[in-house]
C-alpha cells in the first residue's frame, strides 16, 4: 500500500549563525622572566555563539505577511562562555595543581509562555519579546604529579637499565544546580480538572 506523507507547508531557515572568539589571554604574565607564580599563569577566554532560526510556512515566504512573519517567528540567541584557569606548582614543581572557571550565559529576545485557562480548559501558549538570560557556572581542580624509577642491573642483550615514569592525577568538578524555578526562568502550574 502507498503512505500518503502529508505535506505541511512548514518552512524552517537557518540564518547565518556567528562565532567569535578570544585566544586564552595571559593578562598578568611576564614579557621577560619568570611565570612561575599562579597568578602570572591566570588564563582567560572568550567565546560567543550567534543562532538565528526562522520557522514559518513556505507560503508566507514571498507574501505581502512575510515581514510580519518574519518579526514574530525569527527566533535568535546568544551564548556566551568565559573559561579561567591557571596552574600551580608545589615542591619546586612536584605536584602541579590547575583551578579552573567556567561561567556562561545564554541571552533571547523571545520567551514562551504559557498558562492554564480555566474556562476552555485548556493550555494556552503566548509569547513575550524582551531580554531573558540564563547562566550556569562550574568550578574544578585537576592534580598530577610525576614519579620517575629506574630498573638497573638488567642484562636483555643490550638493555642495561629500564626508566620508567608514573604520573598519578586526580581531579573532581562542581556544578552546583540551579534553581530555574526560584531564578523565574520557569514556572509551574497546577490544574485541577473536574467532571
């Protein structure tokens, strides 16, 4: 049997999206000399994705409605990512500590909302334009260090000796969660139908 695949006329561009961003930049360090100290190590970076989406009927696409469409459907955001990070070298360079710093931000000019209506009983969707933000952050540590040995008095034709190294590390990352709801970003509604 042949499957009729109906056709919905929906229409969906993706405009150019942007990407700009900003090598890790040492703004404390050294010319000339020692960067030994944490500080003269500090790292930072900058990176910003640009998203525009259209989403319409390809019917409207060459309308006299087109611009009005596309003011009301193009749907564009910002995201926006600061890494830090820097290393730490104890015991003359034994143990090397690297902190990092990840903080981020995503901005949109459309938010959708939605609410209950109790006289159709149904779910009614609205949009809102205006500035709306939502960030996250993350902090974390890696630890490592080297542990050089050597196995002498081999005798393996001509291997006298054997070097080895080890390098043990450990790290661990915070995220802590976000309360969307507290922040505004999201809110809920209870419904209670009856009959």
């Amino acid at each position: 049997f042949p499957v009729t695949i109906p056709y919905t006329r929906d229409f969906r561009l993706e405009l150019p999206n942007v990407n700009l961003g900003v090598s890790s930049l040492t703004p404390f360090a050294k010319k000339t000399g020692s960067n030994n100290n944490w500080y003269r190590q500090l790292r930072f970076g900058y990176t910003m994705n640009v998203a525009n989406i259209l989403n319409t009927k390809d019917t409207l696409i060459f309308s006299d409605q087109f611009r009005n469409t596309f003011n009301s459907n193009l749907q564009t955001g910002f995201k926006h990512r600061i890494p830090i990070s820097t290393n730490i070298k104890l015991f003359n360079g034994a143990i090397n500590i690297s902190p990092n710093l990840n903080y981020g931000e995503i901005w949109y000019h459309k938010a959708r909302l939605q609410r209950w209506d109790g006289n159709t009983k149904k779910v009614v969707f609205s949009d809102s334009t205006g500035f709306f933000r939502i960030y996250d952050y993350n902090a974390g540590a890696n630890l490592n260090t080297n542990i050089y040995g050597t196995f002498n008095k081999i005798n393996w034709g001509q291997i006298k000796a054997i070097r080895h190294t080890i390098t043990p590390s450990v790290g661990f990352t915070y995220r802590p969660e976000i309360n969307a709801e507290e922040k505004g970003w999201v809110k809920t509604y209870i419904a209670i139908v009856t009959g």
